[in-house]
C-alpha cells in the first residue's frame, strides 16, 4: 500500500457496496423514464464513485484497476460536468476534476464534446476569476484548440494579482506549464509541475486535501505531464506519488 497519507479508505465497504450503487445507478441512467433529476443524480454519482475506485486502487498498487475504473468515469465526468441537461452543481475549482478525467481519460468521442464547450461553458459560481481563466485555457489546449498569447498573458497577470495562497502556489505556475507548452519551453513546463506538486503534497498532508481520497493524484499536473509528452514528446521528471506518470502511458 502507498504510503500518501494518514487518509483512511473504507476499502471493505467500498469494494462490497459499489457494485450494486453503480449497477441502480446505470440503470437510470440508461431508463428513457427516470427523470431528469434521477438521471443528473445518477451521472454524478457514477462519476464519483469510479473516481473513488480508481484511487482506492491506486492506493492498494493495483495500478491497471486504477486505469481502468478512471476510463469508466470519463463519460460521467463529462455529463456531470458539462452536458447542457445533466450538469451538476460546480464552481470554478470542483469543475477540475471532471474536466481533468474527461481530458485524461475521455476517447475521441468525449474530447469532441468538449471542444464544442471550449469557448462558452459555465459554472455554477465563482470565487476567484483567475481559476476560471485557468479553466478556460485548460479545455482548450486539452482539446487541442489554439491559445493565443494575450488569452495565456490575461490569465497570468491575473493569477499574479490575486491575493490568495493557492491561487498564488497552484494556479500560477499550472498557467506557467500552458505557457511553457505553448512556446515550447520546457524548464517552464517541468518547473510550474514541480510547483503545482509541491504545493499539491503540502495540501494532502497538512491542508485541505487531507480528507479527500480522490486526492490521492494530482489530475491538474498529471494533465500538464500529458500535454508535454503528446505536443512535444516532452517526459516529465518529477518524482512524486501524487503524479503516478504511469497513468499516461499507452
């Protein structure tokens, strides 16, 4: 077992239970008469419940089953996230993670449905506009649409200008990273994902992420690691149990 945390994982009850919660939970999803709220419920639910698995067996060192259980999330994370019908509630940080497991573990079919949102998708509320700025570059360049420099630069100054802890630690150096892919510097990429980990350990360990399993994977910089490695063959360097590098291999 990993060694990431004091984090506890329920792994007897969550092996035994979610089955069957994801098997009532296809079936309404796959029901032409549950309502839209069964329907909304149940693809949030899937969502987070692959999600889970995948990190509980990350932590076990079952890596395939992790793989696995993530490209199970990817079309829920994308409904969840994104589709006009069966969105959740997200703001511009929680939006992350659906995204991340859409762009990471999507096929074709996903990606397209998100490039189609990559100029207009919105979000339940926002607290800091700088972390949406980020979101907004992130589902373009991870959908392989062009970024001119004033969008990358907008972003940054405002990144640099607001006067928040992780927005100063995380957010700035994951623009830095899209910056560093789209001018193709690579101390810049490598050196904003050493960051984005650092700062990511130091949340799992003493802040906030402590009671989050899904923690467990920094989603945000393993995004970045991918880019690298798919826009200029870039492999990323950091050592870190927080980016299983694994994960972007073929």
């Amino acid at each position: 077992m990993l060694e990431l945390n004091n984090y506890d994982f329920e792994f007897e009850e969550l092996f035994e239970d979610a089955p069957m919660f994801i098997e009532v939970r296809l079936a309404d999803i796959n029901n032409p008469l549950a309502s839209q709220k069964d329907k909304k419920d149940a693809a949030r639910i899937l969502s987070g419940e692959y999600q889970e698995l995948a990190c509980a067996h990350y932590v076990l060192e079952n890596y395939n089953e992790a793989k696995f259980y993530l490209k199970e999330a990817a079309p829920f994370a994308y409904l969840t996230g994104f589709d006009s019908e069966l969105k959740g509630h997200n703001n511009e940080w929680t939006i992350q993670g659906e995204l991340n497991v859409a762009l990471l573990f999507g096929d074709e079919t996903i990606i397209n449905k998100l490039r189609e949102h990559a100029d207009d998708f919105t979000i339940s509320s926002v607290t800091k506009k700088a972390i949406l700025l980020y979101d907004h570059l992130l589902i373009k360049i991870g959908t392989g649409k062009s970024l001119s420099t004033n969008e990358i630069e907008s972003a940054l100054t405002e990144a640099k200008s607001t006067k928040d802890k992780d927005v100063q630690q995380c957010i700035v150096p994951l623009v830095e990273a899209i910056k560093g892919l789209c001018i193709g510097d690579n101390l810049l990429w490598q050196s904003s994902i050493d960051k984005v980990i650092a700062w990511h350990t130091d949340e799992f360990k003493y802040g906030d992420f402590k009671e989050d399993g899904n923690a467990v994977m920094s989603l945000n910089a393993l995004s970045m690691a991918k880019l690298g490695k798919d826009m200029h063959g870039w492999q990323c360097q950091t050592d870190s149990l927080y980016l299983p590098l694994y994960l972007i291999n073929d």
